[in-house]
C-alpha cells in the first residue's frame, strides 16, 4: 500500500492506521493470554510476573478437563457429519436443475442470516417436545445444523470450479464411476472439504448459544467458562480461555492454508 | 483403395471391419444431431470424420466412446455389439479436444491411469507407460505434474494416455484445434507416423479439410446430421459426391450449364462469345450444374493452360494471398474465381480489364444437384 510515490508522512500514517486497527482487534486477545500467565490472582495490572499456576490448575480440575473433552468430541464429530452431509449435498446438486440448485443454496443461506439465539431456543423446543433431552448429542446435533451452511457452501464453490469433463476420461480409461470420484473428483476437491471440514470443527469448539440451550448438564468449553465468569473472575479463566483460542485458531488457521492450496 | 494389412492383432478377420455403425441417429428432444449414419472403418484405417461444426460429427465420435447413447442404430467394434456397453467397458479410448489431463498426478500417473484400473501388473505398466511415452515424445515429462505442461506436451500425453491401453479403435476430437499453426502442422505428421507405426484404427473429428485430406486414408463428410461422401482423400477432392462436398472441401466455382449443340464431338453450352464443354454423359436439352475448382482455370495470356473451354468476363477484384492469388471475374455464367500461382502469372491483372476465363474440359465436373449459387 505504499509506493514509492508517496510522500514520507502518508507513509508513516498508513503504518499507524495498520497498527491501530491490528491493536484494536487483538487487544482483548493479547489481555486474556497475558493474564493467563499472571502470577497473582488479579486480572488486573500491575503485572507482578509471570506463572503457569492457572493452567497447572485448570489441567487438574475435573470439570474442565470433562468440558475440554465434550468439545473436542462435539468439534470431531460436527467436522466429520458437516463434512461427509456437506459433500453428499453438494455432488447432489451437481447434476440438478438450474432452479433446484438455486434453491438450495438459498436454503443453505437461510440458517447464517437467522439469529443463532432463536434458532437455539427452537430447537431447546423441539428436543423438549419430542422428549428427546439435553445432551452432548442434543448439542452436537444442533452444531452440525449450524456449521453445514458454511462446509455445503464452501465445498459447492470448489465442486463448481471442479472440471467433470475429466470424469469422462477417467470412465473412458475404463474407471467405475466410484473410482472416478476416488481417484479423480475426491484428490482434487479433498483441499476444499478438509478446509470446511477444519471449520466447522472450529465453530463447534467456540460455540456457546446452542450449546447453552440444548447441552443440559454435559457442559462443553465455553458453557463452563460462562459459568466460571459468573462465580467470579480469576485468571484460570484466561487460562480457559488461552486453551480455546490456541485450538480454535489452530484450526482455523490448518483451515485456511488447506483451502489456499487448492486455489494454487 | 488398396489398404495394406497392419492389423495389430493377428487373430483379428481383416473382413470384419473394427468400426461399423449402423443406422445411427441421436436426436436431443427435437434436434436431430445425427439423422441415420451407416458406416465401416477398416482395421488400421486413419478414418476421418469431417465437417463443420454442428454437423453431428462430434456427438457421432461420443457414441462411439460410449458418452451418449444412440436413438437408434446399432455400433459394432470388431463385430461385436457394443452399443448398450457403457464407455468404461468399450475397446475404445478417446483423446479429448482439452486433453482432459489428470492435474493432480504426473505424467507418469496420468498415462498409467487405464493400465492400473484394468489391474496390469505393475512391472507390465513401467514398461508400456515408458514405451508409450517414448513414441509420443514425451519420456523426459514423466515426473511432471500434468498442470506444468504446455498445450503440445498435453497433447502428446493424452494420445499416450489413450493409446497405451492398446484400444481396437482410437478415437480423436479435434486434438489438435487448440494448437498453434506451426506446432499443429508438425503433430498432424506426427499423428500419422505414430497412427502407421501401431497400426491402431484411428476414428479422427475434425472441421479442418486440410487436415483431414493431408492425414486419412479415408474421409466422411457429415453434414446436418448425415454422411454425405466416404471416400479417399483424393477423391473427395477431386470428384465431390455433393454440391456440399465440393463446396466445403475448398472453394469452388458452380456453373449451370444447359446442354446445347454437339460441336466436334462433345455437347457444348455457348453462350455470348463463350464456349463450355458440358461433361460428358449430358443429353443435348438437359440443364446440370457443374463445378470447377479455382486452380483449375486460369486467364488468357496471363497464365498457361489448355482452353477447349472459355468465357469471356471483366475482373471485378484481385486478391493477393502470397504464393497465390484470386481473381474474380464476372461472366455470362456467373462470378468465376480462378486461382493462380503467384510466381507463374506473367503480367499483373487488375480490376475492370477484360480476360478471358478457361480451362480444359475434364476440369468440370458435375455433381448430383444445383450447387448454391455462391462461386466464393
């Protein structure tokens, strides 16, 4: 954004309005993982030093180490639902109609516009009106509804740059059309369905309205931090929290670079 | 036509033909595509299939890959019924107009591809792949990533990646379309060398009559859905079956001739100061229409060449192509291009002047019915 043409001060106020803005979106960030490590029982500065007594204490405690696992189960098997329904879906939709594929992705449009905090609490209804309970389950289900938009979006995106003139070789070399779509349609889209599969386990390690509504006594993650927060605050919930961010943003990040390389 | 034997498998009749469609049609909804083809390719024949686009020519190479199935009619390989069988299990392998390279696997992968699903042992698939490889010029590709390759090399990787698979048939769509003049001249004798050297019966779409006259044993002109002439090369340009023929196998000049008085043996049509001699096998009466090609006339006393045929014209252009030019005059018979080399003319003619068209009389020739009226 700065060419040599432009004159020394625009440079430095370019530079300054980067950083603004970089420090405005990771302040809160840098606050919670700093804390995290503070060696006094504060949340607040002076910082009096450095310590991993929070994170020696969350490993230890019992009902995190039960929440961390619900969301790593939850975050697993909404990536691998969202990922083997979004990739069904989206060759589904392949060979349809003009109108049934507009359709759809409309529908699919639907559930990211609508608010999450009315559709968790019809679907609290729902599990309720069918008797079905709150569980782990309840919640995983409710997940997988939320994080399919984005897989059977993101996965049709790549199905449409996927050339299908390139099965017709592979059936004219004698392939079945399962073997086509093994050897040919799956290597070639695989970037694409991994990076959505990435992300969705992403949204289900973070989410917190659904699960709220629908998880009943099997806490994930983010339901024992909300209740955490209101018992008081410490730093083992920037512990917590430091924990969550390292995995959601490691995922996000896997996510990123798989999809990235396809667009290579 | 004579046709020397070079069957690639012995136990093979060389009676039966490796390629016979029979009463082939394909119609889309309403759209006929093809409109009742019945044909035989020869094994080891170049078999050109020609014409301009849309003309069915194409859709007819797809049912023979097993890509679309025919309304009717039957497709026989070897004599063997394969019109129900799907692409996957026919003796065929296409070469596609884009290649249609794997872009994820090597060179190597991409060729082996048939071998490895037809479970070939994997010392047999090193061997035929490298093979393959070598006679299409591309064995130092190998461990390239299809996707690095330019148009040329893709080309010679598909026509491997086809013709390992040792197919009865071989069939190409317009392979060579996306190439550059220079490169495509090159890999059209190329074609041909490998085509001879296997003996694999080629099936060969193309819109290109230059191509397709330079390489085939034999050609089938489609139009609109229908074969209109099967012939060698040289026949089909020298005696065109149909006014279509004619016209798309070159330019061409379409007289109407009626057949007038018996003069020195020959029926003649004379009209103005002009004298042409109507072919022979027209009664004295009869009205026909004859074509002539552009090269075989020439101008009086601008060009050599034997005259029991003349009209006299005024040039309404000239236009210079090079080696050659064309030069449209304007007769009692209609606008007459006649096409000289360049290098033989011995005076330059132009516009307005009066010349005199002729030709000798077995330059004419007469085709079934009336020739469009446009002499381009």
């Amino acid at each position: 954004m700065s060419t040599p043409s432009m004159p020394r001060s625009t440079k430095v106020m370019a530079r300054l309005y980067v950083v603004a803005v970089l420090a405005f979106l990771f302040a809160p960030l840098v606050v919670v993982v700093l804390f995290s490590f503070h060696s006094a029982p504060r949340m607040s500065f002076p910082f009096e030093g450095f310590s991993l007594r929070w994170y020696d204490q969350v490993l230890h405690d019992q009902l995190v180490i039960d929440a961390m696992r619900r969301s790593a189960i939850a975050a697993v098997l909404t990536g691998l639902m969202t990922a083997v329904l979004g990739l069904t879906a989206s060759l589904a939709l392949v060979g349809a109609r003009t109108r049934v594929r507009a359709t759809t992705m409309v529908a699919a449009m639907v559930p990211l516009t609508f608010p999450t905090l009315l559709y968790a609490i019809g679907l609290a209804i729902t599990y309720h009106f069918f008797g079905i309970g709150y569980s782990l389950r309840a919640t995983i289900a409710g997940h997988v509804i939320v994080a399919l938009p984005f897989v059977f979006l993101i996965i049709g995106a790549s199905l449409d740059r996927f050339r299908f003139s390139l099965l017709e070789a592979a059936f004219d070399l004698g392939a079945s059309p399962w073997l086509a779509f093994r050897k040919v349609t799956l290597p070639l889209i695989l970037p694409a369905v991994l990076g959505a599969t990435v992300l969705a386990m992403a949204l289900s390690a973070d989410e917190f309205v659904v699960a709220f509504f629908t998880a009943g006594q099997e806490k994930t993650l983010p339901l024992l931090l909300y209740a955490r927060i209101n018992q008081g605050l410490d730093p083992s919930l920037n512990a917590i929290g430091t924990i969550l961010l390292v995995a959601t943003t490691s995922l996000a990040w896997v996510s990123a670079a798989r999809t990235s390389k396809e667009n290579q | 036509m004579k046709e020397p034997q070079r069957v690639n498998e012995p136990a093979m009749s060389a009676d039966v033909p490796a390629l016979e469609l029979v009463g082939l049609s394909k119609n889309y909804g309403a759209a006929e595509a093809v409109r009742g083809i019945d044909l035989e390719v020869r094994a080891g024949e170049f078999f050109s299939l020609l014409g301009p686009s849309g003309c069915g020519k194409t859709t007819t190479l797809r049912m023979m890959a097993g890509f679309e199935v025919p309304t009717t009619g039957t497709i026989r390989m070897h004599g063997r019924d394969v019109t129900s069988m799907p692409a996957s299990a026919r003796p065929t392998n296409l070469v596609f107009q884009k290649y249609e390279l794997f872009p994820h696997m090597t060179v190597f992968d991409n060729v082996a591809f048939g071998l490895r699903v037809k479970r070939v042992a994997k010392s047999d698939i090193a061997k035929r792949v490298g093979e393959m490889l070598e006679v299409t010029g591309v064995a130092e590709l190998e461990r390239r990533k299809a996707e690095q390759l330019s148009g040329g090399q893709q080309q010679r990787v598909a026509l491997a990646r086809a013709l390992v698979n040792q197919p009865e048939v071989l069939l190409l769509d317009e392979p060579l379309s996306a190439l550059d003049a220079k490169l495509r001249t090159r890999m059209q004798i190329e074609l041909k060398e490998i085509q001879t050297r296997l003996g694999t019966t080629f099936v060969y779409v193309t819109h290109d009559q230059g191509e397709a006259l330079m390489m085939s044993d034999r050609i089938g002109i489609m139009n609109a859905g229908l074969l209109e002439q099967v012939a060698t090369p040289h026949e089909i340009y020298e005696r065109p079956a149909t006014p279509f023929v004619a016209d798309f196998i070159g330019a061409m000049n379409s007289l109407k001739l009626v057949a007038g008085a018996i003069e020195e043996g020959v029926v003649v049509d004379r009209r103005g100061s002009g004298r042409v001699v109507v072919p022979a096998g027209v009664q004295p009466g009869q009205a026909v229409t004859a074509i002539l090609r552009p090269e075989r006339a020439s101008l009086s006393g601008v060009t050599d060449g034997t005259h029991d045929s003349y009209l006299d014209g005024t040039v309404l252009h000239v236009v210079y192509g090079g080696a050659t030019s064309n030069v449209m005059v304007s007769t009692e018979f209609g606008d007459i291009t006649v096409s000289m080399v360049s290098a033989e003319q011995s005076r330059v003619v132009v516009a307005g002047e009066q010349v005199r068209v002729g030709w000798a009389a077995d330059a004419l020739r007469t085709v079934e019915a009336p020739v469009s009226s446009e002499a381009s």
